[in-house]
C-alpha cells in the first residue's frame, strides 16, 4: 500500500487533488491512503515519516510548499515529494529538496496517472531488504536503505553503512544477487554503489557522501545511464 499526504491551503483544490489522485491510482489497480492536511504546520506535526509520497502545494500563505519540503528533508530523507503549483519555474527548484516531480495545476488526470505509474514502479524498486552480516565479531543486521557501498577487498567485503563499516567473508557476486532488486549499482569492479546516496559525479569518480569513488571507463556509460534511470523513478 502507498500511503500518501496531501496539503494544500485551498479546500477546494485539495479536494480536487486528493479526488483526482484517488481516480489515478484506482485506475492502476493501486492500494493507497490518503491524508489531507490544509497547511504545513499540520502536516509537521504529525509526521513520523509514515508516508511514501508527499503532494506539497507550493504556493502557500506562512509556509510555503518550498520551505515545508526543506523541513520534512531534516527528519526524512527518503519520503518521495512532488509538487502541485500554478508555475512551471518555481518547481523547478524542486531538486533542492530532491523533489521526484510536479503537477501543473489545473490537475490533468491523464497526466497525473502516468506520473503515478512512473512513482509506484519507484516505490517497488526502492523496497528495502534486511542483510545479516557475519562479522568476526558476530553479527549484524542492517537494512539495504541504510548501506552506502559495498567495497572488495580480497576475499571479504566492507559494508559501508549508517551504523558503520564492516568486514565479512562473502563474495561481490553473492551480495549483487541479494541485492538484484534494489537501486545499486557497480561503478567499477570494487564498488557497488547505492544510487540513493549519490551526490555529485566529477569526470571519473563519483561522490558517496563525503567520499568519492572511482568510477572505471568501461561501466561509466551504464553507471551514469542507471543513475539517469534511478533518478526517473526506474521508467525506463
């Protein structure tokens, strides 16, 4: 199921909105719910980053779409927002919050359905996994929403996650097939990245938070073409 917030401070047009995005998803044979809230405010109160998508009207007396974006960004970094706004150029600015899309206003459902479809085989793909490492230590469960890169070295391999870094006994090929369904990528022999976490691309190397990796000649075409993709919501 997609659990989806709606906010908006017009009732009418939020009405319209939550109508419109409940006919799309119908229409894909969707499961879903649907919260609406009439100013950001409501909505940062109750949030507890229960929802998958964030429909943020930006045009918004107090707080604006924008602003109300920047301050969900601070407790989830992961929840997919897009924007409903009269103006094409405002949602542009979009990629500072990560936005995945926006809808012109008056709301086509045609239009809407497809952003839909494309957002829903996102959401697929981006489901995270649990990893049960075997460190020399004992063991370690971590969710692949967590794992930065994984990194070769010799025999074992060093996951390079949120709760730290570990080493365990396994093979590149045993953890690409584990992780076959979700959003990481090699970007050369050594690194399999998760696209998730990529923040910059400079010539050859590629920044994961604050370090950069290298990305080889032969897989830069296909790395780039899978972020491309990534950021696309995997339409492709």
């Amino acid at each position: 199921m997609i659990r989806i917030a709606l906010v908006d401070d017009n009732p009418k047009e939020l009405a319209d909105l939550r109508d419109k995005i409940g006919e799309s998803l119908t229409a894909l044979n969707a499961e879903f719910s649907l919260d609406t809230y009439e100013n950001g405010s409501a909505l940062l109160e109750a949030y507890h980053a229960q929802y998958h998508l964030l429909c943020l009207d930006i045009d918004m007396p107090v707080m604006d779409g924008m602003t109300l974006a920047g301050k969900i960004r601070e407790m989830d970094s992961h929840v997919l927002i897009m924007f409903i706004t009269n103006l094409a150029q405002m949602a542009i600015r979009g990629y500072e919050v990560h936005a995945i899309d926006f809808v012109l206003k008056p709301i086509n459902v045609y239009a809407l359905t497809l952003k839909l479809r494309r957002i829903l085989r996102y959401l697929q793909q981006r489901q995270d996994i649990s990893l049960v490492l075997e460190t020399a230590d004992g063991m370690e469960k971590i969710s692949s929403r967590d794992l930065y890169y994984v990194e070769v070295n010799g025999h074992y391999l060093s996951f390079h996650a949120k709760q730290g870094v570990f080493r365990v006994r396994k093979t590149m090929h045993d953890i690409e097939e584990e992780l076959g369904q979700q959003s990481f990528y090699k970007c050369n022999k050594c690194y399999l990245v998760n696209l998730h976490y990529v923040n910059a691309i400079n010539k050859d190397e590629v920044r994961i938070g604050t370090e950069w990796l290298k990305i080889s000649r032969p897989r830069k075409r296909q790395f780039l073409q899978a972020i491309a993709d990534y950021l696309e919501g995997g339409n492709t």
